[in-house]
C-alpha cells in the first residue's frame, strides 16, 4: 500500500527532486538499488509522490486503491498546484501514434472531460531495449519546460504494474508532416510562421541547457489553433552548457547532424542543423541530401554539397546554407544561438515577441468539428485497436525494476 503525503509540493519543491534526480542521474555510478538506497525511503525527495511513484523499490506496491498516485501540474495559477491521477481516471478513446515503447493514445478525463495524449510506454519494452534513460530524460525534461507556448506539456504522470503513463497536451491538428504530405510543400511564408515557432522553442531548451536532438516529422504537432506543439523528450540531452559537446548517438537519419551520424562530438547546434532540414523539407518537399536509398543518402548527409534549386527565395536558400553547415562552428546558431537565426533576413516579417505570446495569427487553422475530432490525425494510428487493460490499475506485483538503473 502505498502512503501518501499530505504536504504540499510546490513547483520549486518539484524542481529540487528533478534536478537532485537528475544529479544522481548524471554521476552514473549508481545501480537502482543504490541509487534507491542513496534516496531511502525516509529521504524528503522520496517522500513526494511523484518520487515515489517513480523510485519505487522492486517489491513494493505501485498502486494503491485509487490506483497508482501521480502528480498534476496545472498552470493555470500562478504556483503549480499538484494533484493525484490515476490509470482509471481516463477513457482511453483512440491511438493516435505509436512508439518503439508503446502508443500515445487519446484520453478523455472522467472527471473534467478534458481530452488528453497519454503516452503509454510499456515498463518491458523499456528495459528490454535499455531506454531507461531515455523515459527518465523525457519526464525530466517535460518537468522541466513546463514554460513555453510550443512546448507539450506534462499534466500528470502514472504508473500502473506494467506501464508508466505520461498524460500530456492532447495537440489536435495532427503532425505538421500530415499536412505537408498532403500539400507537398508549404509557401514560404507558412513554412517561415512554423519554423520560427520551432527556433524559439528550441532556443527555450537550449537556455535550459537542453539539446532537443531529435527535431523530426512526427515530433512537430499542430494544436487547434494552428501553432506548433514539439513533443517527444525522449531523446533531449540535458546539462549541456555553452559548447559543452557529447557524443551519444540517437535519432533519425534523414534529420541528424553528420557530427551525430560520425559519433563526433555535438553540441546543441545539432537542434540548428534538425531545423534546417525540416525548413527543407517544408520548402522543396523533401529532406535535404535526399535519396530513396538510405545509404546513399547518409552518405550525402556527409559529404555531397548541398544543391538548392531555385523557387525558394535568395534569403530562404541563405538560411538553410547556413542552417546545414556540416562545420558545426560556423553554422547559423553556433555563437549566439537563436537570435542569430532571429536576425537572419528570412525571419524578418517576424516580430518574435508577438510570436511567442501567440498573438501572430497562425497560417493555417486546423478544421476540427470538436476537441475530440480526429480528422488530422493519421488513419494509420487511429485504425489500430485501444488495448483493454489501459484503465486498469493493479494493486500491486512488480514494480518497474531499475527505472532509475544507468548502466
Ligand atoms: N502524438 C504524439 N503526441 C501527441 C500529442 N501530444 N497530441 C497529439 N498527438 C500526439
């Protein structure tokens, strides 16, 4: 059974445990029983119950009768209130994306029905393809940028026996990529409105010393408005500071750096590079380097120089030469970072505070009959079957042994 704290949790509180985690995450010395023992159970940060939820030793409960305890952040106040969630508190209505670690399904609140993406990563798969860090990375990072307009956000997170759920921003209009596959390019000026919204919410991660890595298609969502939603943190690198550099490999080809495809070292100018290839592909229709054969085109990431064909404007063709610099030093964003994408001639029509207060009307508005509409959203995903057991939350068996185990 599991017992729970009375006291408060302010965000403050909250950024304490992550960055303590995230600390003893970053030593890499500690196996999840030592790590576990490090915390105790006695430990102040254990006591909280997203700690809790997540520390939790093996053999030890992980849902109590209401079901498994879970925080909630709501921004609505101007102090992040919490409060508990659980498996059963939602519908699960439709898949709307899948992972390699499960499936991000649409989800109705019971209580305040409000619409939701969970995500619903399976505890086996994790620790099958070793992605501990990658789920712990992700949870960190959401709790983190609970602060930027086109960032998802984390509302709850769960675990249930079996599955850890992390309920975020359901972002209704769909993948970007949806869009531009069916229109097969975007104009100019809608492509501008986008990968503006993307520079500024990556600049938003990299003040937070976080690299997002892994700028791809499905990763770039629309909310109902028409505003860009960037969402899966599994991949984000945290605590890399200035030109710090690491070099783990992760990520998509067609949009990976080729410091990234060569295991050199990278910085966040990889996030420069990533926006520079979906501004490619939203102009030209495809990736830049492009081939139908994934060697030949890797090869071409590394080394073939880049064409750019005209029907693209003199300052967009500037951009993305300079967006896909393969000398990662000279490319736009190495010294300064974003505002040196701001200051770039493509972006000039930009006014960049109105573009983070939301208040540029965005080109392209969604059509969606409801909050719950699922027309922009992949048949392919929508078609699968909503596994029964979601909802379901086990009153105890194994937990989720070494969640927080980095080899
Ligand atoms: N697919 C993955 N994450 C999503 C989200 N937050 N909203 C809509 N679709 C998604």
């Amino acid at each position: 059974m599991v017992k729970k704290t009375k006291s408060p949790v302010t965000y403050t509180k909250m950024k304490g445990i992550v960055s303590y985690f995230a600390a003893l995450i970053k030593e890499r010395k500690f196996g999840s029983a030592d790590l576990l023992q490090k915390l105790g159970t006695s430990h102040p940060i254990y006591r909280h119950m997203d700690a809790e939820c997540f520390l939790r030793p093996e053999g030890s409960s992980v849902c109590d009768e209401a079901g498994a305890a879970a925080l909630c952040f709501s921004s609505t106040a101007q102090e992040l209130q919490m409060s508990r969630a659980s498996a059963a508190d939602f519908d699960y209505l439709k898949v709307i994306g899948t992972g390699s670690f499960g499936k991000v399904l649409l989800a109705r609140h019971r209580e305040n029905d409000r619409y939701y993406a969970v995500k619903v990563l399976k505890k086996q798969m994790i620790l099958k393809k070793n992605a501990e860090g990658h789920v712990i990375c992700e949870r960190s990072v959401l709790l983190k940028t609970v602060n930027h307009p086109f960032l998802v956000r984390l509302h709850f997170s769960f675990q249930t026996r079996d599955r850890l759920y992390l309920v975020l921003d359901y972002a209704s209009g769909g993948e970007l990529f949806y869009h531009l596959q069916r229109e097969r390019v975007f104009t100019e000026s809608r492509a501008r409105f986008y990968a503006a919204e993307m520079a500024s919410a990556l600049g938003y991660l990299h003040s937070l010393h976080i690299v997002y890595r892994d700028l791809k298609p499905e990763n770039i969502l629309l909310d109902s408005a028409g505003h860009v939603v960037l969402t899966d943190f599994g991949l984000c690198k945290e605590g890399i500071v200035g030109r710090a550099t690491t070099r783990t490999f992760c990520g998509t080809p067609e949009y990976l750096a080729p410091e990234v495809l060569q295991q050199r070292e990278y910085d966040r100018t990889v996030d420069w590079w990533g926006l520079g290839a979906v501004l490619h592909e939203m102009l030209y229709g495809l990736p830049p380097f492009y081939s139908a054969d994934r060697m030949v085109m890797l090869s071409n990431i590394m080394f073939q120089p880049l064409v750019l064909k005209a029907g693209v404007s003199k300052a967009g063709r500037d951009l993305l030469k300079r967006l896909l610099n393969r000398d990662r030093a000279k490319r736009l964003g190495a010294k300064h970072d974003v505002a040196e994408l701001q200051h770039h001639s493509f972006f000039s029509s930009i006014r960049w505070d109105d573009l983070v207060a939301k208040k540029i009307q965005p080109p392209f508005v969604p059509s969606l009959s409801g909050p719950d509409d699922l027309t922009n959203i992949d048949p392919a995903f929508t078609n699968l079957p909503v596994p029964q057991s979601l909802g379901v939350c086990e009153d105890a068996g194994m937990t989720f042994p070494g969640f927080s185990y980095m080899s």
